[in-house]
C-alpha cells in the first residue's frame, strides 16, 4: 500500500462544495469518481480541507492509499483529460506513509475579491461593490483579527467544532487596479468565516461601524452581531502549507 498526494485546482461555481455530501455535486465526488474510472478500483480522497458551495481554490491538497502500479508520470495528464473542465489536477508525489493531507498541513491561505467596476467577464470570480471603502480603517482593524483567537462570531451557528480558535498570522486589505483584495492566513478557518469577517469589514469601510465596535462583535461570540457573509464567488484558497518536517520525508 502506498500514499500518495495530489494538488488540484478548480472553479467551484457549479458545485455544492469541495467535500463529498449525498445527493450533491461536489469536486471530491467528481475527482474520486474518475479516479475509479482510471484505477478500476475505489479510491477515497483525504482532503487538507474544505471549500463551501460556489468557493475557487488555486491550491487544495489530498492524500489517498492504494496498492495498485500505475505510471505515476502520466496519471496527472491521464486524469485531466477525464476531468470535467473545471477541476485540474496538477501535480501527483509519493509520500510517507505517515503524511497527511490535514493533520500535517501548517496554514491555510485565503483571497477575497472585490470589483469597483463592473466587470461582464469576472462576475464568477468576484463581488461587484460599488461603494467607497476606508481601506486604511479596514487594515487597522485587521490587527484586531491578528490578536484574536476565538471567533465564534464568524462561525455558521450549526457547525460542529469543538472549538472556535484559529490562530491568525496575516490580514490585509490591498488596493487592485478597479477593486480590492482580501488576504487571510491562519492554521485553520471555520465554516463561512472568511466571508463573514468580509462582510463585517466592509461595515467599516463604508463608515458603518467603527473599529471598537468591530472589538465588541470579537468578544460578543455571536454570528448575529457580526456583519453579512458576501457571496462566495469571490472567494479562493490560494495557498495551504506544509511544516518543514513534512517537507523531507516527502518523496518525490
């Protein structure tokens, strides 16, 4: 038996999700099905994470075991050309047996974006705003998400954790040619938080709250208080890393 890991990307538009779920369309059904296609046996994907419906990534990892000899050079081209458009695998590596595609993956990073202009050809992959934003009030209260642990008060009500601490190391707001972009690293997120941290952020920007209020939204631990979650189509995991450890028993 030998584990392998595979990074793949994809436009999560026509999905209800990364995650495998009954009677649904998702992005681990659709791989995990063509895998079966390729490997005539069953192969069950460990993801390093999870996208909610309409959410993009640019870079998700997995792992999955099999025992089975296959040209490892030609599997990623293979299953691409049985891929549905959307969804491309990019790279394939042998690792350990040991490895893992969560449990050993170190952060995670996310990018939100936002057109000032409306824009007929990025609809999919943005959030059309077309009101004026404080940008430096914005990343002033991004420091409050840095020193932060507990955030309940992003988290869908009925999610099942068994805490709401994330440690977050980066939170910026940049300045794009007709728009903005969100950036957020942390060791791990909860269901629907980047998108409602967006949201309560654009409160601020608009002048509708100010920064201590944002405070007592952190400290309320309540999704009510907390402001709107914008829509994810402008929502991407761009980047997930792994510890240096990994790094070398990874066999490439």
């Amino acid at each position: 038996m030998s584990r392998y890991f595979i990074e793949f990307s994809y436009d999560g538009t026509n999905y209800h999700g990364l995650q495998k779920q009954p009677n649904s369309k998702t992005i681990q059904e659709s791989i995990e099905t063509n895998m079966f296609k390729y490997f005539g046996i069953k192969s069950n994907l460990t993801l390093a994470g999870r996208t909610d419906t309409g959410v993009h990534a640019r870079q998700m990892f997995a792992h999955f075991d099999i025992e089975t000899e296959f040209e490892q050079k030609k599997f990623c081209k293979s299953l691409n050309m049985m891929l549905p458009k959307d969804i491309s695998l990019e790279s394939l590596s042998l690792v350990s047996d040991e490895s893992h595609a969560r449990f050993d993956a170190t952060s995670r990073t996310y990018e939100y974006f936002i057109n000032s202009k409306k824009n007929p050809f990025n609809y999919k992959f943005a959030y059309y705003l077309k009101d004026e934003l404080d940008i430096e009030k914005m990343n002033k209260s991004c420091f409050r998400l840095i020193n932060h642990l507990d955030f309940k008060c992003f988290s869908k009500s009925n999610t099942d954790v068994k805490t709401y601490n994330c440690d977050i190391s980066v939170a910026k707001w940049d300045i794009m040619e007709n728009g903005f972009r969100f950036n957020i690293t942390a060791n791990r997120f909860l269901r629907n938080m980047v998108r409602s941290i967006v949201g309560t952020m654009l409160e601020i920007g608009r002048l509708k709250i100010s920064d201590m209020d944002f405070q007592k939204i952190l400290d309320s631990r309540d999704r009510s208080e907390a402001g709107f979650s914008v829509p994810a189509s402008g929502l991407f995991l761009t980047n997930v890393t792994y510890n240096e450890k990994f790094i070398k028993i990874w066999r490439k």
